[in-house]
C-alpha cells in the first residue's frame, strides 16, 4: 500500500492509497480523479498527463506524531 497527499480544489489536502485510483479524467475544467468505493477527488490539477505523473512520481505520505 502506498499513500500519497493529493490538493483538491477547496485547498484540504487528501490522503490516497494509489491502489484504490480507478481513473483520471477530465470533467468540466477540472482533473479528478475516481477511487474504487465511488469516492472522487477534484484536483487542482491542470490536465490528466500532470495528474498522472504526480501519482506515478510522488513520494509516500509518512505520519507525524503519536498514536
């Protein structure tokens, strides 16, 4: 399992285990991407190709703090 932090367009930042991304696409001027339980993140991102190398790209999230 790999967890990477994904901007949506509100600002909050969202944790994502890449496993779970059925889909990247466009929809009305904005990147989203679609999970596996129905969830969809709209990105702040430009367009798919950018969308998809950041999800290919990114590092890790690793937690902060304690239990």
């Amino acid at each position: 399992m790999r967890l990477i932090t994904i901007e949506n367009t509100t600002g909050n930042t969202e944790v994502v285990n890449v496993d779970h991304i059925v889909s990247i696409c466009t929809e009305t001027n904005n990147v989203v991407i679609n999970l596996s339980n129905g969830s969809v993140i709209r990105t702040r991102f430009t367009d798919v190709d950018h969308a998809t190398d950041y999800v290919v790209r990114a590092s890790s999230h690793s937690f902060t703090g304690t239990i």
